[in-house]
C-alpha cells in the first residue's frame, strides 16, 4: 500500500456523533485556516435534543451519510464499539476517508481496521483519540518512526488524573473528589473507564502500535485503576515526596518482547509527570538516542478534541495516510507478561492475603481499617488475581523505576 494517496482538493464530511467531540469540531473548523472543507450532513440519536447547528443538517439515519457519494469524508464521534466500527467499516469500503476519535473502537478493532485500510485504500486518521490535542499518533509514527523507543509512558487519562491532584493537594477521599470532578465536567456520571485505567489502556494500546509495531487486544493488557486508593496510601506517597499517578506502560524486553500494563504508581518531583497535573495530559518517549521527549496538553474537552480532528482533516486533505512504519518493522514482537514488579498494596483489614500471590511480602503501615504490604509480583500473578484484587478493593501501586 502505498505510504500517501493523492491530495483531496475538496472534503465533504458526514458526521456521525454531536456531543463533546463532534460538536468541538463544528466549532473549531469555521475559525481554522482549512479551505474547502465542508460539513454535509450529522448523524446523531437522539431526535427531541436540541442542536447547536442548521437543523436541516442533521439526520438520524446512517445512510444518508454512508449512501452519499458526494460525501468524501466520515468523521466519528460516538461512543461505544460495534456501531461505530460498523460505520467506519461501510464508510472505508464506500471509498471515503475516515476520521475518528473513538480510542475504544480502534483498541478493539485495530487489526481489522488495518485490513480495511489495506483492501480500501482508503485512510484512517484518529489523532483525537490518544491524548485529545496531544499531537502525539503522527510524532509517533513519523518524527520516531526510524528510532528505537526505550519506553513509552504518560499520563493519558484527564479524570483519573484530576481526582488524584485533589486527593493529594486537598486532602479529600476518593468519593468527595469523583464528586467534584462529576461537577466540573471532568468525569461521567459512570466513571468506571476512566478511574479503572480502560481508557488509559486503549490509547496506550494505539500508542503502542505507533511506537513498537505491535497490535495488542485490550483484553491482553493488564489495568488496574484508582477506584479503591485510600487516603492513606497518599500519606504514605507524601511521606516519600512522591505523588501516585495512573500511569500506562509500555516497556521493550528484549527479543521483541513488550511489557504492556495500566496501573498506580509513585511518581518521584523530579520526574516530569509529577508536574501533570489536574485534568492535563502527558506523555512521555524514551528514545534510544534524542533521549527523553516528554509532551503535555488537554486530554479532553471539545476544543482540544476539535483541534485533533482538524488536524486530521488537514492531513488527510494532503494525502496524509499513517505508514504503520514500526508495525511493518516489528509485527512480529509478543507480549511478556513475566516481568516482576516492586510494589506496594493496600488491604482492608479483612482480606485474606494468603490468597494473594506476593513475594517477599513486608508490612509498611496498618491501621484499624486496613494495612498496606511491599513485595514483588508478576504481571501475569496480577492479572490472574485481578478479579480477587477487585472483589477485596486492593489498591496496588507500582514501585516507579
Ligand atoms: N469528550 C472528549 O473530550 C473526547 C476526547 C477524545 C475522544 N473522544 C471520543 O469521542 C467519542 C465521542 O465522545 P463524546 O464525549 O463527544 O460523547 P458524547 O458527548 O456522549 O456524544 C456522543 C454523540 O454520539 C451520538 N451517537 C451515539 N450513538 C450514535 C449512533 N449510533 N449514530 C449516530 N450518533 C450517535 C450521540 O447522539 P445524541 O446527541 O443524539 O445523543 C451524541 O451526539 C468517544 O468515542 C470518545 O471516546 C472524546
């Protein structure tokens, strides 16, 4: 496949989704320096809503997008997977260009979507859907596209990352800070793919792609999220002057193996992520020889979202079509899930930890409510007793090297 298609001097876009992310785009593009694209049609639900755009835009039947051969362009922006995959699939063997900012959809399908591309032609771009404005998919792929990456971490999830800056700077629980984030829009009325680390897996599962080659399936990665931090965890992280952030891994091993994982950890002052703070983002790119690049930005919100989407539609419009340089260098690397991790779990006072596979386990701190243990685990031993891990609200968190 070749690695550009010709340049597109006109883009007609249907789009599909008029929420946080689509509606950022409908505002954003107006004001942006890009010519001669236009917004044909939006395909939305919900027909009682109220819209902020020309009613007569808008449609609430696929088709009139997916059927339109003067439509040239689908943009993305629902939620969920096998509507939204279906949509891009019919949009891609329709012959049009797809955008989307739908990480859950690529994390799932990304193999598929590959082959679509593939028997297309046709391009698919989802900057938007790792980090938000974070310009971070096409760094990835094209500035480090030739260097070895020596490891890939960040902080890819908003509000994970604001009940955390809370927590710590105000001293509140872990409920009173969902409750603000819900406030202040930076959380769900369900918050669990956020807080429980699936949203921070499926962007570093399009990261990884980008920077090792590999596709992996969301349900091979290991997450464990924040839900069951107590405040005496964030004691502990103060006493040491470090922070605990969400963080997802990507680790090489060698022989083109990867360690792959979302979970807590302590975070040191000096290390750039300790300064990422309320609902930002960061990422950060080992690089085997510019060394470290560390990147920050809004993760979220419609404008940050819009300008990722524009950005796509600007690269696309010049023929833009992502490579894949590093899947072709190394698809075939495999997960590893052998490697031993240090870290430091907290327990209600009741769990039966016998049933817990820690090595070299030594108490820390304990108190009437709970207890907290240090020791060595593997990944694998974490995620066969994920659901124990769950059931007994333990907090564990990974012992940054
Ligand atoms: N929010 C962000 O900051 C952000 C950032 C990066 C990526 N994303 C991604 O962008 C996508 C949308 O997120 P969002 O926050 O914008 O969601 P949202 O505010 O809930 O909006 C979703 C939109 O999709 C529409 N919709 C749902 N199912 C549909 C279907 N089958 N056909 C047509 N329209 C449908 C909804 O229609 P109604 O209006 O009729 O309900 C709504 O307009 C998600 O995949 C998300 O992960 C979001």
């Amino acid at each position: 496949m070749p690695d550009s298609t010709p340049s597109i001097p006109q883009l007609n876009i249907g789009l599909f989704g008029l929420g946080t992310a689509g509606t950022g785009l409908v505002e954003v593009l107006p004001q942006s320096g890009l010519q001669n694209v236009a917004v044909k049609r939006i395909c939305v639900k919900n027909p009682t809503k109220p819209r902020p755009v020309n009613r007569e835009k808008i449609t609430f039947e696929p088709s009139e997008i997916l059927d339109d051969p003067h439509i040239n362009v689908v943009v993305e922006t629902i939620n969920g997977v096998d509507e939204a995959f279906h949509i891009v699939q019919t949009a891609l063997r329709r012959g049009k260009h797809v955008v989307t900012a739908n990480k859950k959809m690529v994390a799932h399908r990304f193999s598929e979507l590959l082959d679509l591309q593939a028997e297309t032609g046709k391009t698919l771009l989802y900057e938007s859907a790792a980090c938000g404005a974070i310009p971070i998919v096409r760094t990835l792929e094209e500035h480090f596209g030739a260097e070895p990456l020596d490891g890939l971490s960040g902080i890819f999830n908003g509000t994970s990352n604001y009940i955390l800056t809370r927590m710590l700077r105000e001293n509140l629980d872990f409920d009173t800070a969902l409750a603000q984030a819900q406030a202040n829009g930076f959380a769900e009325l369900d918050p669990s793919s956020d807080i429980d680390g699936d949203d921070a897996k499926y962007k570093l599962i399009l990261l990884t792609a980008h920077s090792y080659g590999h596709i992996a399936h969301p349900e091979a990665v290991f997450n464990l999220g924040i839900r069951h931090i107590r405040s005496e965890d964030l004691n502990y992280a103060r006493e040491q002057q470090k922070t605990i952030k969400l963080l997802p891994i990507c680790r090489p091993l060698p022989e083109h193996r990867l360690a792959l994982y979302v979970l807590p950890a302590f975070v040191e002052q000096q290390d750039v992520l300790y300064g990422v703070q309320e609902e930002f983002n960061g990422v950060k790119v080992q690089a085997r020889y510019s060394g470290q690049q560390f990147f920050k930005g809004r993760g979220a919100g419609g404008h940050p979202t819009g300008s990722a989407l524009l950005a796509d539609l600007a690269a696309l419009q010049q023929g833009y079509r992502y490579p894949y340089r590093k899947h072709r260098l190394n698809g075939l690397s495999r997960l590893d899930e052998s490697l031993l991790l240090d870290v430091y779990c907290s327990f209600p006072t009741h769990a039966d930890v016998a049933r817990f596979p820690l090595r070299q386990a030594e108490k820390v701190w304990q108190n009437s409510r709970a207890f907290a243990l240090k020791g060595q685990i593997t990944l694998q031993d974490l995620q066969s007793a994920q659901v124990w891990i769950r059931e007994n609200e333990v907090m564990v968190v990974s012992e940054a090297k």
